[in-house]
C-alpha cells in the first residue's frame, strides 16, 4: 500500500470516527456508541473502521459483478446504499459492536450523513482520484 493510499484509508477512518462520536454526543437517545462491555471510543474506532474498510472494496465490488459505470454521479447512491447496509449490520451485532441505533430511520439518517461527509472528504483531499486511475488503467 503506497502512502497517498494510506493516508487516505486514515483520513476516512478518523473522519468516519468522528462523525460517530458526533452524532452519539447529539442524537444520544437514538444512536448509542458504546455498550457495557465495550467503550464509547474503541466501539467508534471499530465502527469507523468497518465503514472505512468497504470504501475501497466498493469499486472492485462493482467490477466484480461486471457493471459498467458511465456516469459517476452513480458512485454516491452506491455508496450510500453500502453505508446502509453497513450501519445496519452493525446495529445488530450491538452486542459485539457497541453500536445501537434505536431504527431503521435513523441508520438511514445517519448512512445519509456519514455519506455526504465521505464525498466531502473525498471531494477536498480528491481520495477517489487514485481508485478512478487504476480501474481506468485497467480497462
């Protein structure tokens, strides 16, 4: 792994993070980080690193499954939808996790929001620019 891709990978986990940390200071009652056996911290850090893991395993995913996507404005739904489903995995395996979120609406709330700040640090570091090269570079 070069180093513009670490850097990014880091950049999104402590991002992603943050947003968690975030939204359980404001939301408490609806999103709960952190449980009696796991803390507040070590269960965002692992939250933000399973959100963070599937962000480069999205465009191989795609191209694994044999879809050509011609217009990027497409990436974002991608990712939103595997933010969702991510979110909601999580939810579930609270217990393990230390992620509780109190519904459906909320872990589509919050995949919203942890999507739109994903594009904003994607659009200001240009993280994405690497992936885009290499899958160009390929075909």
């Amino acid at each position: 792994m070069d180093q513009k891709k670490a850097v990014s990978f880091l950049t999104f986990w402590v991002v992603n993070t943050v947003v968690l940390l975030i939204v359980n200071a404001i939301f408490g009652g609806n999103i709960v980080v952190g449980n009696q056996s796991i803390s507040t911290g070590l269960s965002a850090i692992f939250a933000g690193l399973v959100l963070t893991a599937l962000i480069p395993l999205a465009p191989k995913a795609v191209e694994q499954t044999g879809f050509k996507i011609k217009n990027q404005n497409v990436w974002p739904a991608i990712f939103l939808s595997l933010n969702i489903v991510t979110l909601w995995i999580l939810k579930r395996l609270a217990v393990v996790t230390g992620l509780g979120i109190a519904s459906i609406l909320w872990v589509i709330i919050l995949a919203i929001v942890i999507t739109f700040v994903e594009l904003a640090v994607t659009k200001t570091t240009g993280a994405m620019e690497e992936t885009k090269k290499t899958a160009k570079s390929k075909t």
